[in-house]
C-alpha cells in the first residue's frame, strides 16, 4: 500500500505542476526533491511497524560551515544532488551519519555516473567510519575522481577527509591537484590555496 500511495503522489504532483503552469525548467529540480523523498521511504520506510514515541540521536555531529560554504562554490547549491547532500547533512548532524551514508547511496544508485554525489558518498563514509579514509569511503573518492577528471572538488575533499582522519602527509598531494585543476578566476581557489599553504607550513614544522 505505501508504494501505491507513493505512486499516486508522484501523479499528483506532476497534475499540480501541469495545471499551475510551473516552467518546465523547474520541473527538474522538483521531480529531485520527490525522488529524494522515495528515496528515503525506501531506505527508511517501514509502514507495517507499529508508531513508537521518537528517541534522539545520542551524539549530535557539528559540521564546519565554512567548508559547507566552500562545497557549495565548488559543487553547487542549487542543482537536483545538493537535496541529497543537504539531506546527508542533517542526518549528520543529528549524530546518524549511517543514514547520511545510505541517503549518499540512495543517490548514486538513482545518479550512478554523477561526480557530486559519489565525494559526498566518500565524506559520508569517512563520518561514519570515525573519521577514518576506510575503504569504502577511498572508492568512492577514487570514483568520483575517475567520472570528473578534470574537477578539483573529488580530490579536495579527499584532502579532507584524510586531513580529518590525521593523515597529513597523504592529503597533501591531493591538495595540490585540486589547485592544480582549478582555473585562476574562480572564486574558490584562494580557498584552496590557504589551506594549501596552511598545512605545507605544518608539515614543514613537523619534519624532525
């Protein structure tokens, strides 16, 4: 019964969209938005459990805005992937990074050859597996790498996820690519650059 009625909700919406005269170009970014909801009912929904009071999460996560700030510049804000990260996002700071990791999932399962949503899945697993660049978490930063060759965003936020997990030595070089990769004119790369410059200081000063 859940997917039928899921099923006529998606019919619904597209009769709203038609009769209220919403541009086409629109249509995109809403049908994402319902698509991340099925997602969710997918991976989350269980209609035949009986309704329990809600308990929180123990272990709320803060995420640096500042570097949500900077993924935005990098990776956009406003395209169909930034609901599924915008969602991942929440469900990290409401200390349940495994549901961050299976919203990610959800997304390159719907989007398998998209570049965004595959770093993401990298950043989500690093999260969830203590701040580590566990394996999983390296396949999917090496597959985002290999979809967008040319993109600075899958090697820099590998850099951060191996920065986070202290492994300083190892983000330097990924680091660099992303700079490498990045044009003169674009307004994150002084972004990149700092923090470059920032951990080459560091590991200078900590050579013996």
């Amino acid at each position: 019964m859940g997917w039928i009625a899921l099923g006529l909700i998606g019919v619904a919406a597209a009769a709203a969209l038609w009769l209220l005269g919403v541009a086409r170009p629109l249509w995109s970014f809403i049908g994402a938005g319902l698509m991340l909801g099925a997602t969710g009912y997918a991976l989350q929904g269980r209609p035949d459990v009986p309704a329990h009071p809600v308990v929180a999460f123990a272990r709320p996560i803060e995420l640096d805005q500042g570097l949500i700030d900077l993924r935005g510049d990098m990776l956009g804000r406003f395209s169909g992937e930034a609901a599924y990260l915008t969602l991942a996002d929440g469900m990290t700071r409401a200390g349940n990074p495994k549901a961050a990791v299976q919203v990610m999932l959800g997304g390159v399962a719907y989007a398998r050859t998209n570049f965004v949503l595959w770093t993401w899945l990298g950043m989500a697993y690093a999260q969830h597996d203590g701040g580590m660049v566990s394996p999983a978490a390296r396949l999917a930063f090496t597959r985002a790498m290999q979809l967008a060759p040319t993109q600075p965003g899958p090697p820099f936020f590998l850099g951060v996820a191996l920065i986070q997990s202290g492994n300083f030595a190892a983000a330097r070089p990924y680091w660099a690519r992303a700079l490498a990769l990045t044009p003169p004119n674009v307004s994150y790369r002084a972004a990149i650059a700092v923090r470059l410059a920032i951990l080459d200081k560091y590991l200078a000063a900590a050579k013996p």
